[in-house]
C-alpha cells in the first residue's frame, strides 16, 4: 500500500515537473514599435540600417550632379543598386538595407529605379512565356526596357576593437554613385557609427 501511494505521489511529481517545465518554456511575446531604436548586442541592426539609408539618400540627393542631369536630359534620372559588399565581421543582410535605400530613394519622387539583374532575369523568362502563351493584345515585346543612367554600389566594414568585459564596434559605410555610360563616381557617400558594449563578467 504503502509502495503503491509512493508511486502515485512521484507520478504526480512527474506531471507537475514536466507541465511546469513546458510552461517556463512558453515564450513571451510583445509588439515593438518597428521604429524604434533597441540595441541587445550591439551588432548591427534595423536601425542601423534606417539610419544610414535616411542620411546617404538625403546626402545624394543633396548633389550637383542631380539637377546637372535633370537640366541636360529633361528626366529624372534611373537609379539601379549594384551589389552592396559585407565585409564586415559579422553577418549582415544586405538584402534590408538596399531596400531601405530603395524606398528611400523611390519616395523622393526624384529618381526612378530598373529592377536588379536577378529580378529581370525573372521578367524575361516572364516575357518568354508570354511570347508562346499570351495573346497579341497582352504580351510584352522584348527589346522595349528602360536603361539605368546611375548604378549605386558600395560596401559594409567594421572595426572591433575589444578588452575583457568591453567593446567598440565601428561601422563604416561606402556608397558610390557610378555614371553607367562612362564608369565616372559622380557621388560618393559615407556614413559611420560608433557603439560601446559592456558586459559585465564577460570575455569577448
């Protein structure tokens, strides 16, 4: 009898054990503002990203050569992103902040954008299938895309200077404004940012 309450106690242990294990497990989620500004290690970020495409369209746009092109070609300019090089030391996903600088750029209403060589890949294999399958009132003649006038390229580095249980992280950012009909920088830009990690007790 005795025996048989012993294992009906530890049985009931065991469940208590393990529904508390899987609700200690169960994550808390909260919303965050997709603006706001939170640093949890220090490495780059979200915000980072918003920042640095903010400033270097405003700077870009800021430039001569803009109106100087405005004023001979009667246009707006085409803009495409070449390819923007991590060559940081960690992983950063380029990916989100040539969006940012896209839209950014996009919004100003004073340039207009080509898509990327890969996404035109993808539109001409569109164009192809439309030759066979759509009909003459729908489809898309190739030959007819817009040339870009500018490609914009740059690149992504980092310098980590660290002791014990403190980090410096510098950020440097390079974007180029290249003329696509003559290989001439037009514009140069250059953001930096500066971070101080502690962490107490903690060797990087």
């Amino acid at each position: 009898m005795f025996n048989r309450n012993c294992r009906h106690f530890m049985s009931v242990l065991l469940v208590l054990g393990l529904v508390a294990g899987v609700a200690a497990c169960k994550p808390i989620v909260k919303r965050e503002d997709p603006n706001s500004v939170k640093d949890l290690s220090g490495k780059w970020n979200d915000a980072d990203s918003r920042k640095v495409s903010q400033e270097m369209i405003q700077d870009v746009l800021s430039q001569r050569w803009l109106s100087k092109f405005t004023a001979k070609k009667g246009q707006m300019p085409t803009v495409i992103v070449g390819q923007i090089r991590n060559l940081s030391h960690e992983h950063i996903n380029t990916r989100t902040f040539i969006a940012d600088m896209q839209r950014a750029l996009i919004n100003s209403g004073e340039v207009s954008f080509v898509a990327s060589s890969k996404e035109r890949s993808e539109i001409r294999d569109e164009r192809k299938d439309q030759d066979l399958n759509a009909s003459e009132e729908t489809r898309k003649a190739m030959g007819n895309e817009a040339g870009a006038d500018f490609m914009l390229k740059g690149s992504i580095n980092t310098i980590i200077d660290a002791i014990e249980g403190e980090q410096i992280r510098f950020y440097q950012v390079d974007l180029n404004l290249i003329d696509m009909a003559n290989n001439r920088m037009v514009w140069a830009g250059q953001q930096k940012i500066k971070k101080s990690v502690e962490r107490s007790g903690v060797r990087f």
